[in-house]
C-alpha cells in the first residue's frame, strides 16, 4: 500500500500543497486499497449512507459567447438547442418548489452567460430570495463575475456559486480559447471573499490524459479553503461539439478521480453530478463508495437528461441511501 493511504490520521486533515507525484501515488494505487482510505476518510466526515439531493434549472439557455468544447449552449457550435431569453422570476420559483415536493434540498440555477450583466442582476438577486424563501439552499452559476457582483448574490442570500475549473491548466486551453484559467481563479477568489460558499470542479472523459485528471485534482485541492463542493462531471457528449466522438472513458478512472478528491480534500462534499443517465446502477454504487455524498436529480440536467426521479428512488433503496435534509461541510 501507498504510504501516503497508510496513514489515515494525516489523510483527514486538509492540505493545499499536493505535490502531483502524491495525488498520482493515491490515483494510482490498487483499486481496493483506494476504496478503502476514501471509505475511511469519508465515514470520519460524511454521513456514509446519505447522499444530498441538488436539482438544476437552466435559467438562460444557448447562444453563449464563449467556446468550451463539451456545451450544448455555445454559440460556436451547432448543436440544434434552441436558445432562449433570461427566464422570467415567476417561472423559475414555480420550477423550485416542484424541486422541492421532488425531495431535492439545493436548487442551482445556471445561465449559459460569458459574465453575468448589471442589468440581470436586479432579476437574479429576485430569484435568489426567492428560492431561499421556499426553504431550499440556493446555487447559481453566472460565468466570470466584477467586483462587487458577488456582495449583491451574497446579499440576496446566494449559498453557493459554481464555478468550474474543468480540467488541468495545461489541457483547459484545447478545450476552451475564450477565456482562461486565470480568468476561472479571479472569480472564484471575488466568490470566496464575498462569504459565499464555493462549488468548483471538474469533467472527466473529455479525452483528457490520466496526468490531466491529477492536474485538475491539484488544482482544486490548491485552492484554500478547499471548495466546499466539489461537482466531478462526465462529459456528456454533444453532437455538434468538438467532443462529440471524443473516446469513451473507462467508469473505473471516474471512480479514481472521486476517490482521489474524497482523500484530496477530505471535508468537502463531492458531487457525482453530470453523466449519470450514462451510468449503470453499479458504477454509481462505486462513485458513492468512493465517497461521493451528493447528485442532480429530475429528468434534466441543464439542457441534457438525467435519471428519472423513480430510478434514483430505486437506486436508494437498493442501496439502504437516505437523502440527506442539510447538507454538511464540518467545520476545520
Ligand atoms: N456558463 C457558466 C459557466 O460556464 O461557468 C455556467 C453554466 S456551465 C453549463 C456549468 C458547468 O457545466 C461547466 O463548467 C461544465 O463543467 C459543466 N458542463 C457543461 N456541459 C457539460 C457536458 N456536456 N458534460 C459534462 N459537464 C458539462
Ligand atoms: C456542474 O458542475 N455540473 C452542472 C452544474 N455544475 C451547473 C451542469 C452539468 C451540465 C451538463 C450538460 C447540460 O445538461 O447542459
Ligand atoms: Fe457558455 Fe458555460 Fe457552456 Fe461555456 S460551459 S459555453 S460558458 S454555458
């Protein structure tokens, strides 16, 4: 066994200077004794049998100006969405509370935006309280924010902003020409500083290399304090997109990466979030014994599908899961 999964006491405390040798050596290791050191450091956290319920709503869909190689939603690509204009308020809180009847406990509403715009914010900062005054948690994803912009979602009550790193600075540039790593890190510190929690993470299967996924996961864990949620996305292909053919990843190295984030960045809760429709009930079971602790429900995701509410409730009863009410991020 890897000497760094051997000592399970030093595993549970956070670090931000992974070396990607160290994250490589936990990637890496036998499969079992992987499991075992995430298992080991998830029950020391996390609630092992509950999985916390987040459901999405595409708030404003397609015809993005940037060119991220995996969305349905850039501009750049044709890919049939139909795109259309910023959802009234109304519509979106209707959209929450069917959420909430649904079982989820956070709604994350996303807008296929460069940045978010002054004259959008009166409308977002609405939809915040408002979700929140249905007793759900609240999460948006805007694109890059201006300073002072996230003191305003913070004000209307915004829990958490995502926003991802996606991969390793060194393929994030084959993937994405319109703006860059640096650019993702600025908004994530304007998020941090305004006191509002941080969702940021990752798609895997993008043809990215092994050393790749270890970057990304250096990344993140760099990143003080760790984010608080940590979505690790498979690609959904898209036809019309560059990644459309790209080759199919084997589900093991996707368990790797979540088991290597659940021992990476110990108190967070990991995500198995996008690409579950492609995933069999067995790869799943892997992803949350690897020490995922939250998942999209309802049929869609943004602009593509996700299990149906009944599959998930038999997927959580095979597996004894609870859906957790609140979720937890312990304190340090
Ligand atoms: N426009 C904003 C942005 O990019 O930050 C917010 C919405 S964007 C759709 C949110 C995240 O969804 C992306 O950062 C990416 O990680 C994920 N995503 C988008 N398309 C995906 C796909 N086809 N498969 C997996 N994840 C995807
Ligand atoms: C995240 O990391 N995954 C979610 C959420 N954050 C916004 C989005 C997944 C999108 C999957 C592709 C789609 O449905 O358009
Ligand atoms: Fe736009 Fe976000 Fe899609 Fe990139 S991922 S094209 S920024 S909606």
């Amino acid at each position: 066994m890897s000497d760094l999964l051997r000592d399970l006491d030093l595993l549970a405390s956070p670090r931000f200077n992974w070396s990607r040798a160290e994250a490589e050596a936990i990637y890496t290791a036998p499969f079992a004794d992987l499991i075992f050191a995430a298992q080991s450091v998830h029950r020391q956290f996390h609630q092992p049998n509950a999985v916390q319920k987040s459901q999405l709503l595409s708030i404003k869909t397609g015809g993005c100006a940037e060119d991220c190689g995996y969305c349905n939603q850039s501009a750049h690509f044709d890919t049939g969405l139909k795109a259309s204009k910023l959802m009234p308020v109304d519509e979106v809180l209707d959209a929450a509370q069917k959420a909430k009847e649904g079982g989820a406990s956070r709604f994350c509403m996303g807008a296929a935006w460069r940045s978010l715009k002054a004259r959008d914010e009166d409308a977002i900062c609405e939809m915040i309280t408002g979700v929140k005054d249905l007793g759900l948690e609240t999460c948006m994803t805007l694109g890059m924010l201006e300073d002072g912009q996230a003191q305003k979602l913070k004000a209307a009550g915004l829990d958490y902003y995502n926003h991802n790193l996606d991969t390793s600075p060194e393929y994030y540039e084959k993937v994405i020409t319109t703006r860059t790593y640096q650019d993702r890190l600025e908004t994530l510190n304007k998020v941090r500083d305004a006191g509002i929690n941080i969702c940021c993470g990752g798609i895997i299967g993008m043809g990215e290399s092994r050393e790749d996924r270890i970057g990304l996961l250096v990344e993140l864990a760099s990143l003080e304090p760790h984010p608080e949620s940590v979505p690790m996305n498979h690609l959904v292909p898209v036809g019309g997109t560059p990644l459309q053919n790209v080759e199919p990843l084997d589900g093991l190295e996707f368990v790797r990466a979540i088991a290597t984030a659940r021992l990476m960045m110990p108190r967070s809760v990991v995500r198995l979030s996008a690409g579950r429709e492609g995933m069999s009930g067995e790869l799943q079971a892997l992803c949350f014994l690897a020490g995922a602790g939250s998942i999209f429900v309802g049929e869609e995701l943004l602009t593509t599908p996700n299990p149906a509410l009944r599959e998930d409730h038999h997927m959580f009863a095979q597996l004894g899961l609870e859906p957790m009410a609140a979720p937890s991020f312990p304190a340090e």
